[in-house]
C-alpha cells in the first residue's frame, strides 16, 4: 500500500460563490467539499454531514455542488475552482469515474490532499477513499428482489445517470447476482436513465408497464430514479402488487415506503462516508499517515417491518426529524 504525507498548508483567503451550501466556521484550516447534486436529497445530507464534521474538527468546510448530475463539466470546473483557492485539502464525490481523473491528478500535483467518497476514479491519483462496496450492495438488492417475488418474475430497472461509477456497479451486482443464482428471474428490456429527473422516471415506469405487462418488479439503483419508479406505480395502481428495490432514503422514498410502494430500500451510510472524507483530510494536513486505501462504509435493507428501528431511523434522519 502507498501512503503519501502533507505538510500543513497555509489557506488563501480567497472568496467564492458556493453553489449549494456554506459553512461559517472561523478557521485558517479550509477544506473544500465537491458534490455531485445540489438539489437531490440525498447529497444535501451528505453535504451537511460534510459541514457538521467541519464544525466538530474545528476546520471550515466549503461545500460546491452542481446542479444535477449530468453536469460534470461543472464539476470539474468546482474542483479546479478548490484548486484555485488553494484549498487545504479537497473531498470529492466524482460523477464520472474516467471524466474526473485529470482533475484528480491536478489536485495531487498541486500537492493538495485528496480523499473520495461515494463512487471511485479511474486512476490511483487520490489518498484515500469512503464508500459502499456498491457491486456487493447491488448483489444484496438482488437478494431483497429474489425473496419479493419468490424467486421468479420479470424485473426492469431504471437508473439515474449512465457512466456513474456507483450505480453502474450496483446494477452489476444486481445483474451478476441474478444471473447466477436466481434462473427465474428474468429482467427484460434495457435499462432506462431519468438523469436524475423524477418525474421522468415515473413516465419511463408508465412507460415500461405498458410495454412489458408481466414486468413482477423493477430495481432502481438511485433515490431520484427509485422515487420517480414508487410514484408511477402509484399512478399505474401497482402499489404493493408491482415490487420496488430503491437505493437511499429521502422524505418521498420513507413516504413510499410506509404506503407499499417501495418494497425494499438498501441504505447507504453518507454521514459515515462524508465524516471521513474530512476527518482524513484533516488528518494528512496536520502531517498524519493515510493508508491508501478504499474503506467500504456498509450498506443495509430497510423494509416497512424494520423501519422504525433505532438503526434505520439514525439512517432515514441523520440530523434527527
């Protein structure tokens, strides 16, 4: 394993617009957070994990984030922008695991320390990494799937982004873990992408009913897509006879799963990964030793039976309701 160390950096006070979040801890340490999505619930707890980790380490966090996730050139440009601004370190959650590798590779010619969370580059150019071993989560989606439709059906699946790192490797699992265990499973057509766009995924779920009418269930490795899929079940009146599998939580997804129409939720720990994309960046500024390493921060299935556990609801209400 190689480890890399840095020295502390000293921060140029520089000011800039943050596109979706700000953090006014008074701090000469700054480290700045590039997410994936401004608007999508589930980055906006990750970024304000990201700030509250900031507030407990003493050190000012600046989150940016773009828009939508199909806007990679306008992450890239934020992580140039950190650059810029002589960020003391930098935490980013990449889009696109090839678009994303010269940016990468600039922030450690800079000298800057680098951690990822979330989804994995294409390159060996970061220190460390924080994220779900999300090709063993979608293998375990495919479990939750199985067991819905007592192992037999046909299943469609509707994404978010394609070329995302993340739910690329969750449809994989799903995929892989179908294809060598369940044999009467069946899933049909190709995979549809919403771009993040909810209410086109409850189209493409109208959409998909209407031209596969045996479809058993459907597999939705994002929380956009998987609320965009429970809201066209909800229209189509599939609730509860149609299975649902969704990745993360939101207050829609939680609400449609105590109404039935997500069966299934596997869950994520974005505090844990945004916590320790900070506190390692912290740790290589102030001169510690990082492994270089990707740490899978796990992943478990939330259903309507197991909902109000202590465990799910530190997950579903991390900052608390």
């Amino acid at each position: 394993m190689k480890k890399r160390m840095f020295a502390l950096l000293l921060c140029c006070a520089l000011v800039f617009t943050v596109v979706a979040y700000g953090d006014e801890t008074d701090s000469e340490v700054e480290i700045y957070f590039v997410s994936k999505d401004a608007g999508s619930s589930y980055w906006q707890d990750f970024a304000n994990a990201a700030l509250a980790a900031g507030e407990t380490l003493g050190v000012k966090v600046t989150v940016l984030a773009p828009n939508s996730e199909s806007e990679i050139d306008k992450q890239i440009s934020m992580v140039e922008q950190a650059v810029i601004a002589k960020a003391d370190a930098i935490s980013l959650a990449p889009l696109h695991p090839d678009a994303l590798v010269q940016a990468c590779r600039d922030v450690m010619a800079a000298g800057i320390p680098l951690t990822v969370v979330d989804s994995m580059i294409s390159t060996e150019d970061y220190d460390a990494a924080f994220m779900t071993d999300n090709y063993a989560a979608g293998r375990l989606a495919a479990d939750e799937m199985a067991a819905a439709l007592d192992g037999s059906g046909e299943v469609f699946i509707i994404s978010a982004q394609p070329g995302s790192s993340s739910t690329d490797a969750r449809e994989a699992g799903f995929r892989d873990q179908v294809a060598e265990n369940y044999p009467d499973i069946q899933i049909v057509g190709e995979t549809l992408f919403c771009s993040g766009d909810k209410i086109l995924a409850a189209n493409q779920t109208i959409d998909s009913l209407a031209a596969f009418p045996n479809i058993a269930g459907f597999y939705a490795p994002a929380e956009t897509a998987g609320t965009g899929v429970g809201n066209g079940l909800k229209e189509s009146g599939k609730t509860g006879t149609v299975k649902l599998v969704i990745f993360d939580s939101s207050a829609d997804t939680i609400a449609l799963l105590e109404e039935g129409a997500i069966t299934s939720m596997i869950l994520q720990d974005p505090s844990t990964m945004a916590f320790m994309g900070i506190e390692y960046a912290l740790k290589m500024i102030n001169g510690e030793e990082v492994e270089h390493a990707v740490v899978d921060t796990g992943a478990i299935v939330a259903t309507l039976e197991n909902m109000n556990t202590d465990e799910i609801q530190n997950l579903f209400y991390p900052r608390g309701k």
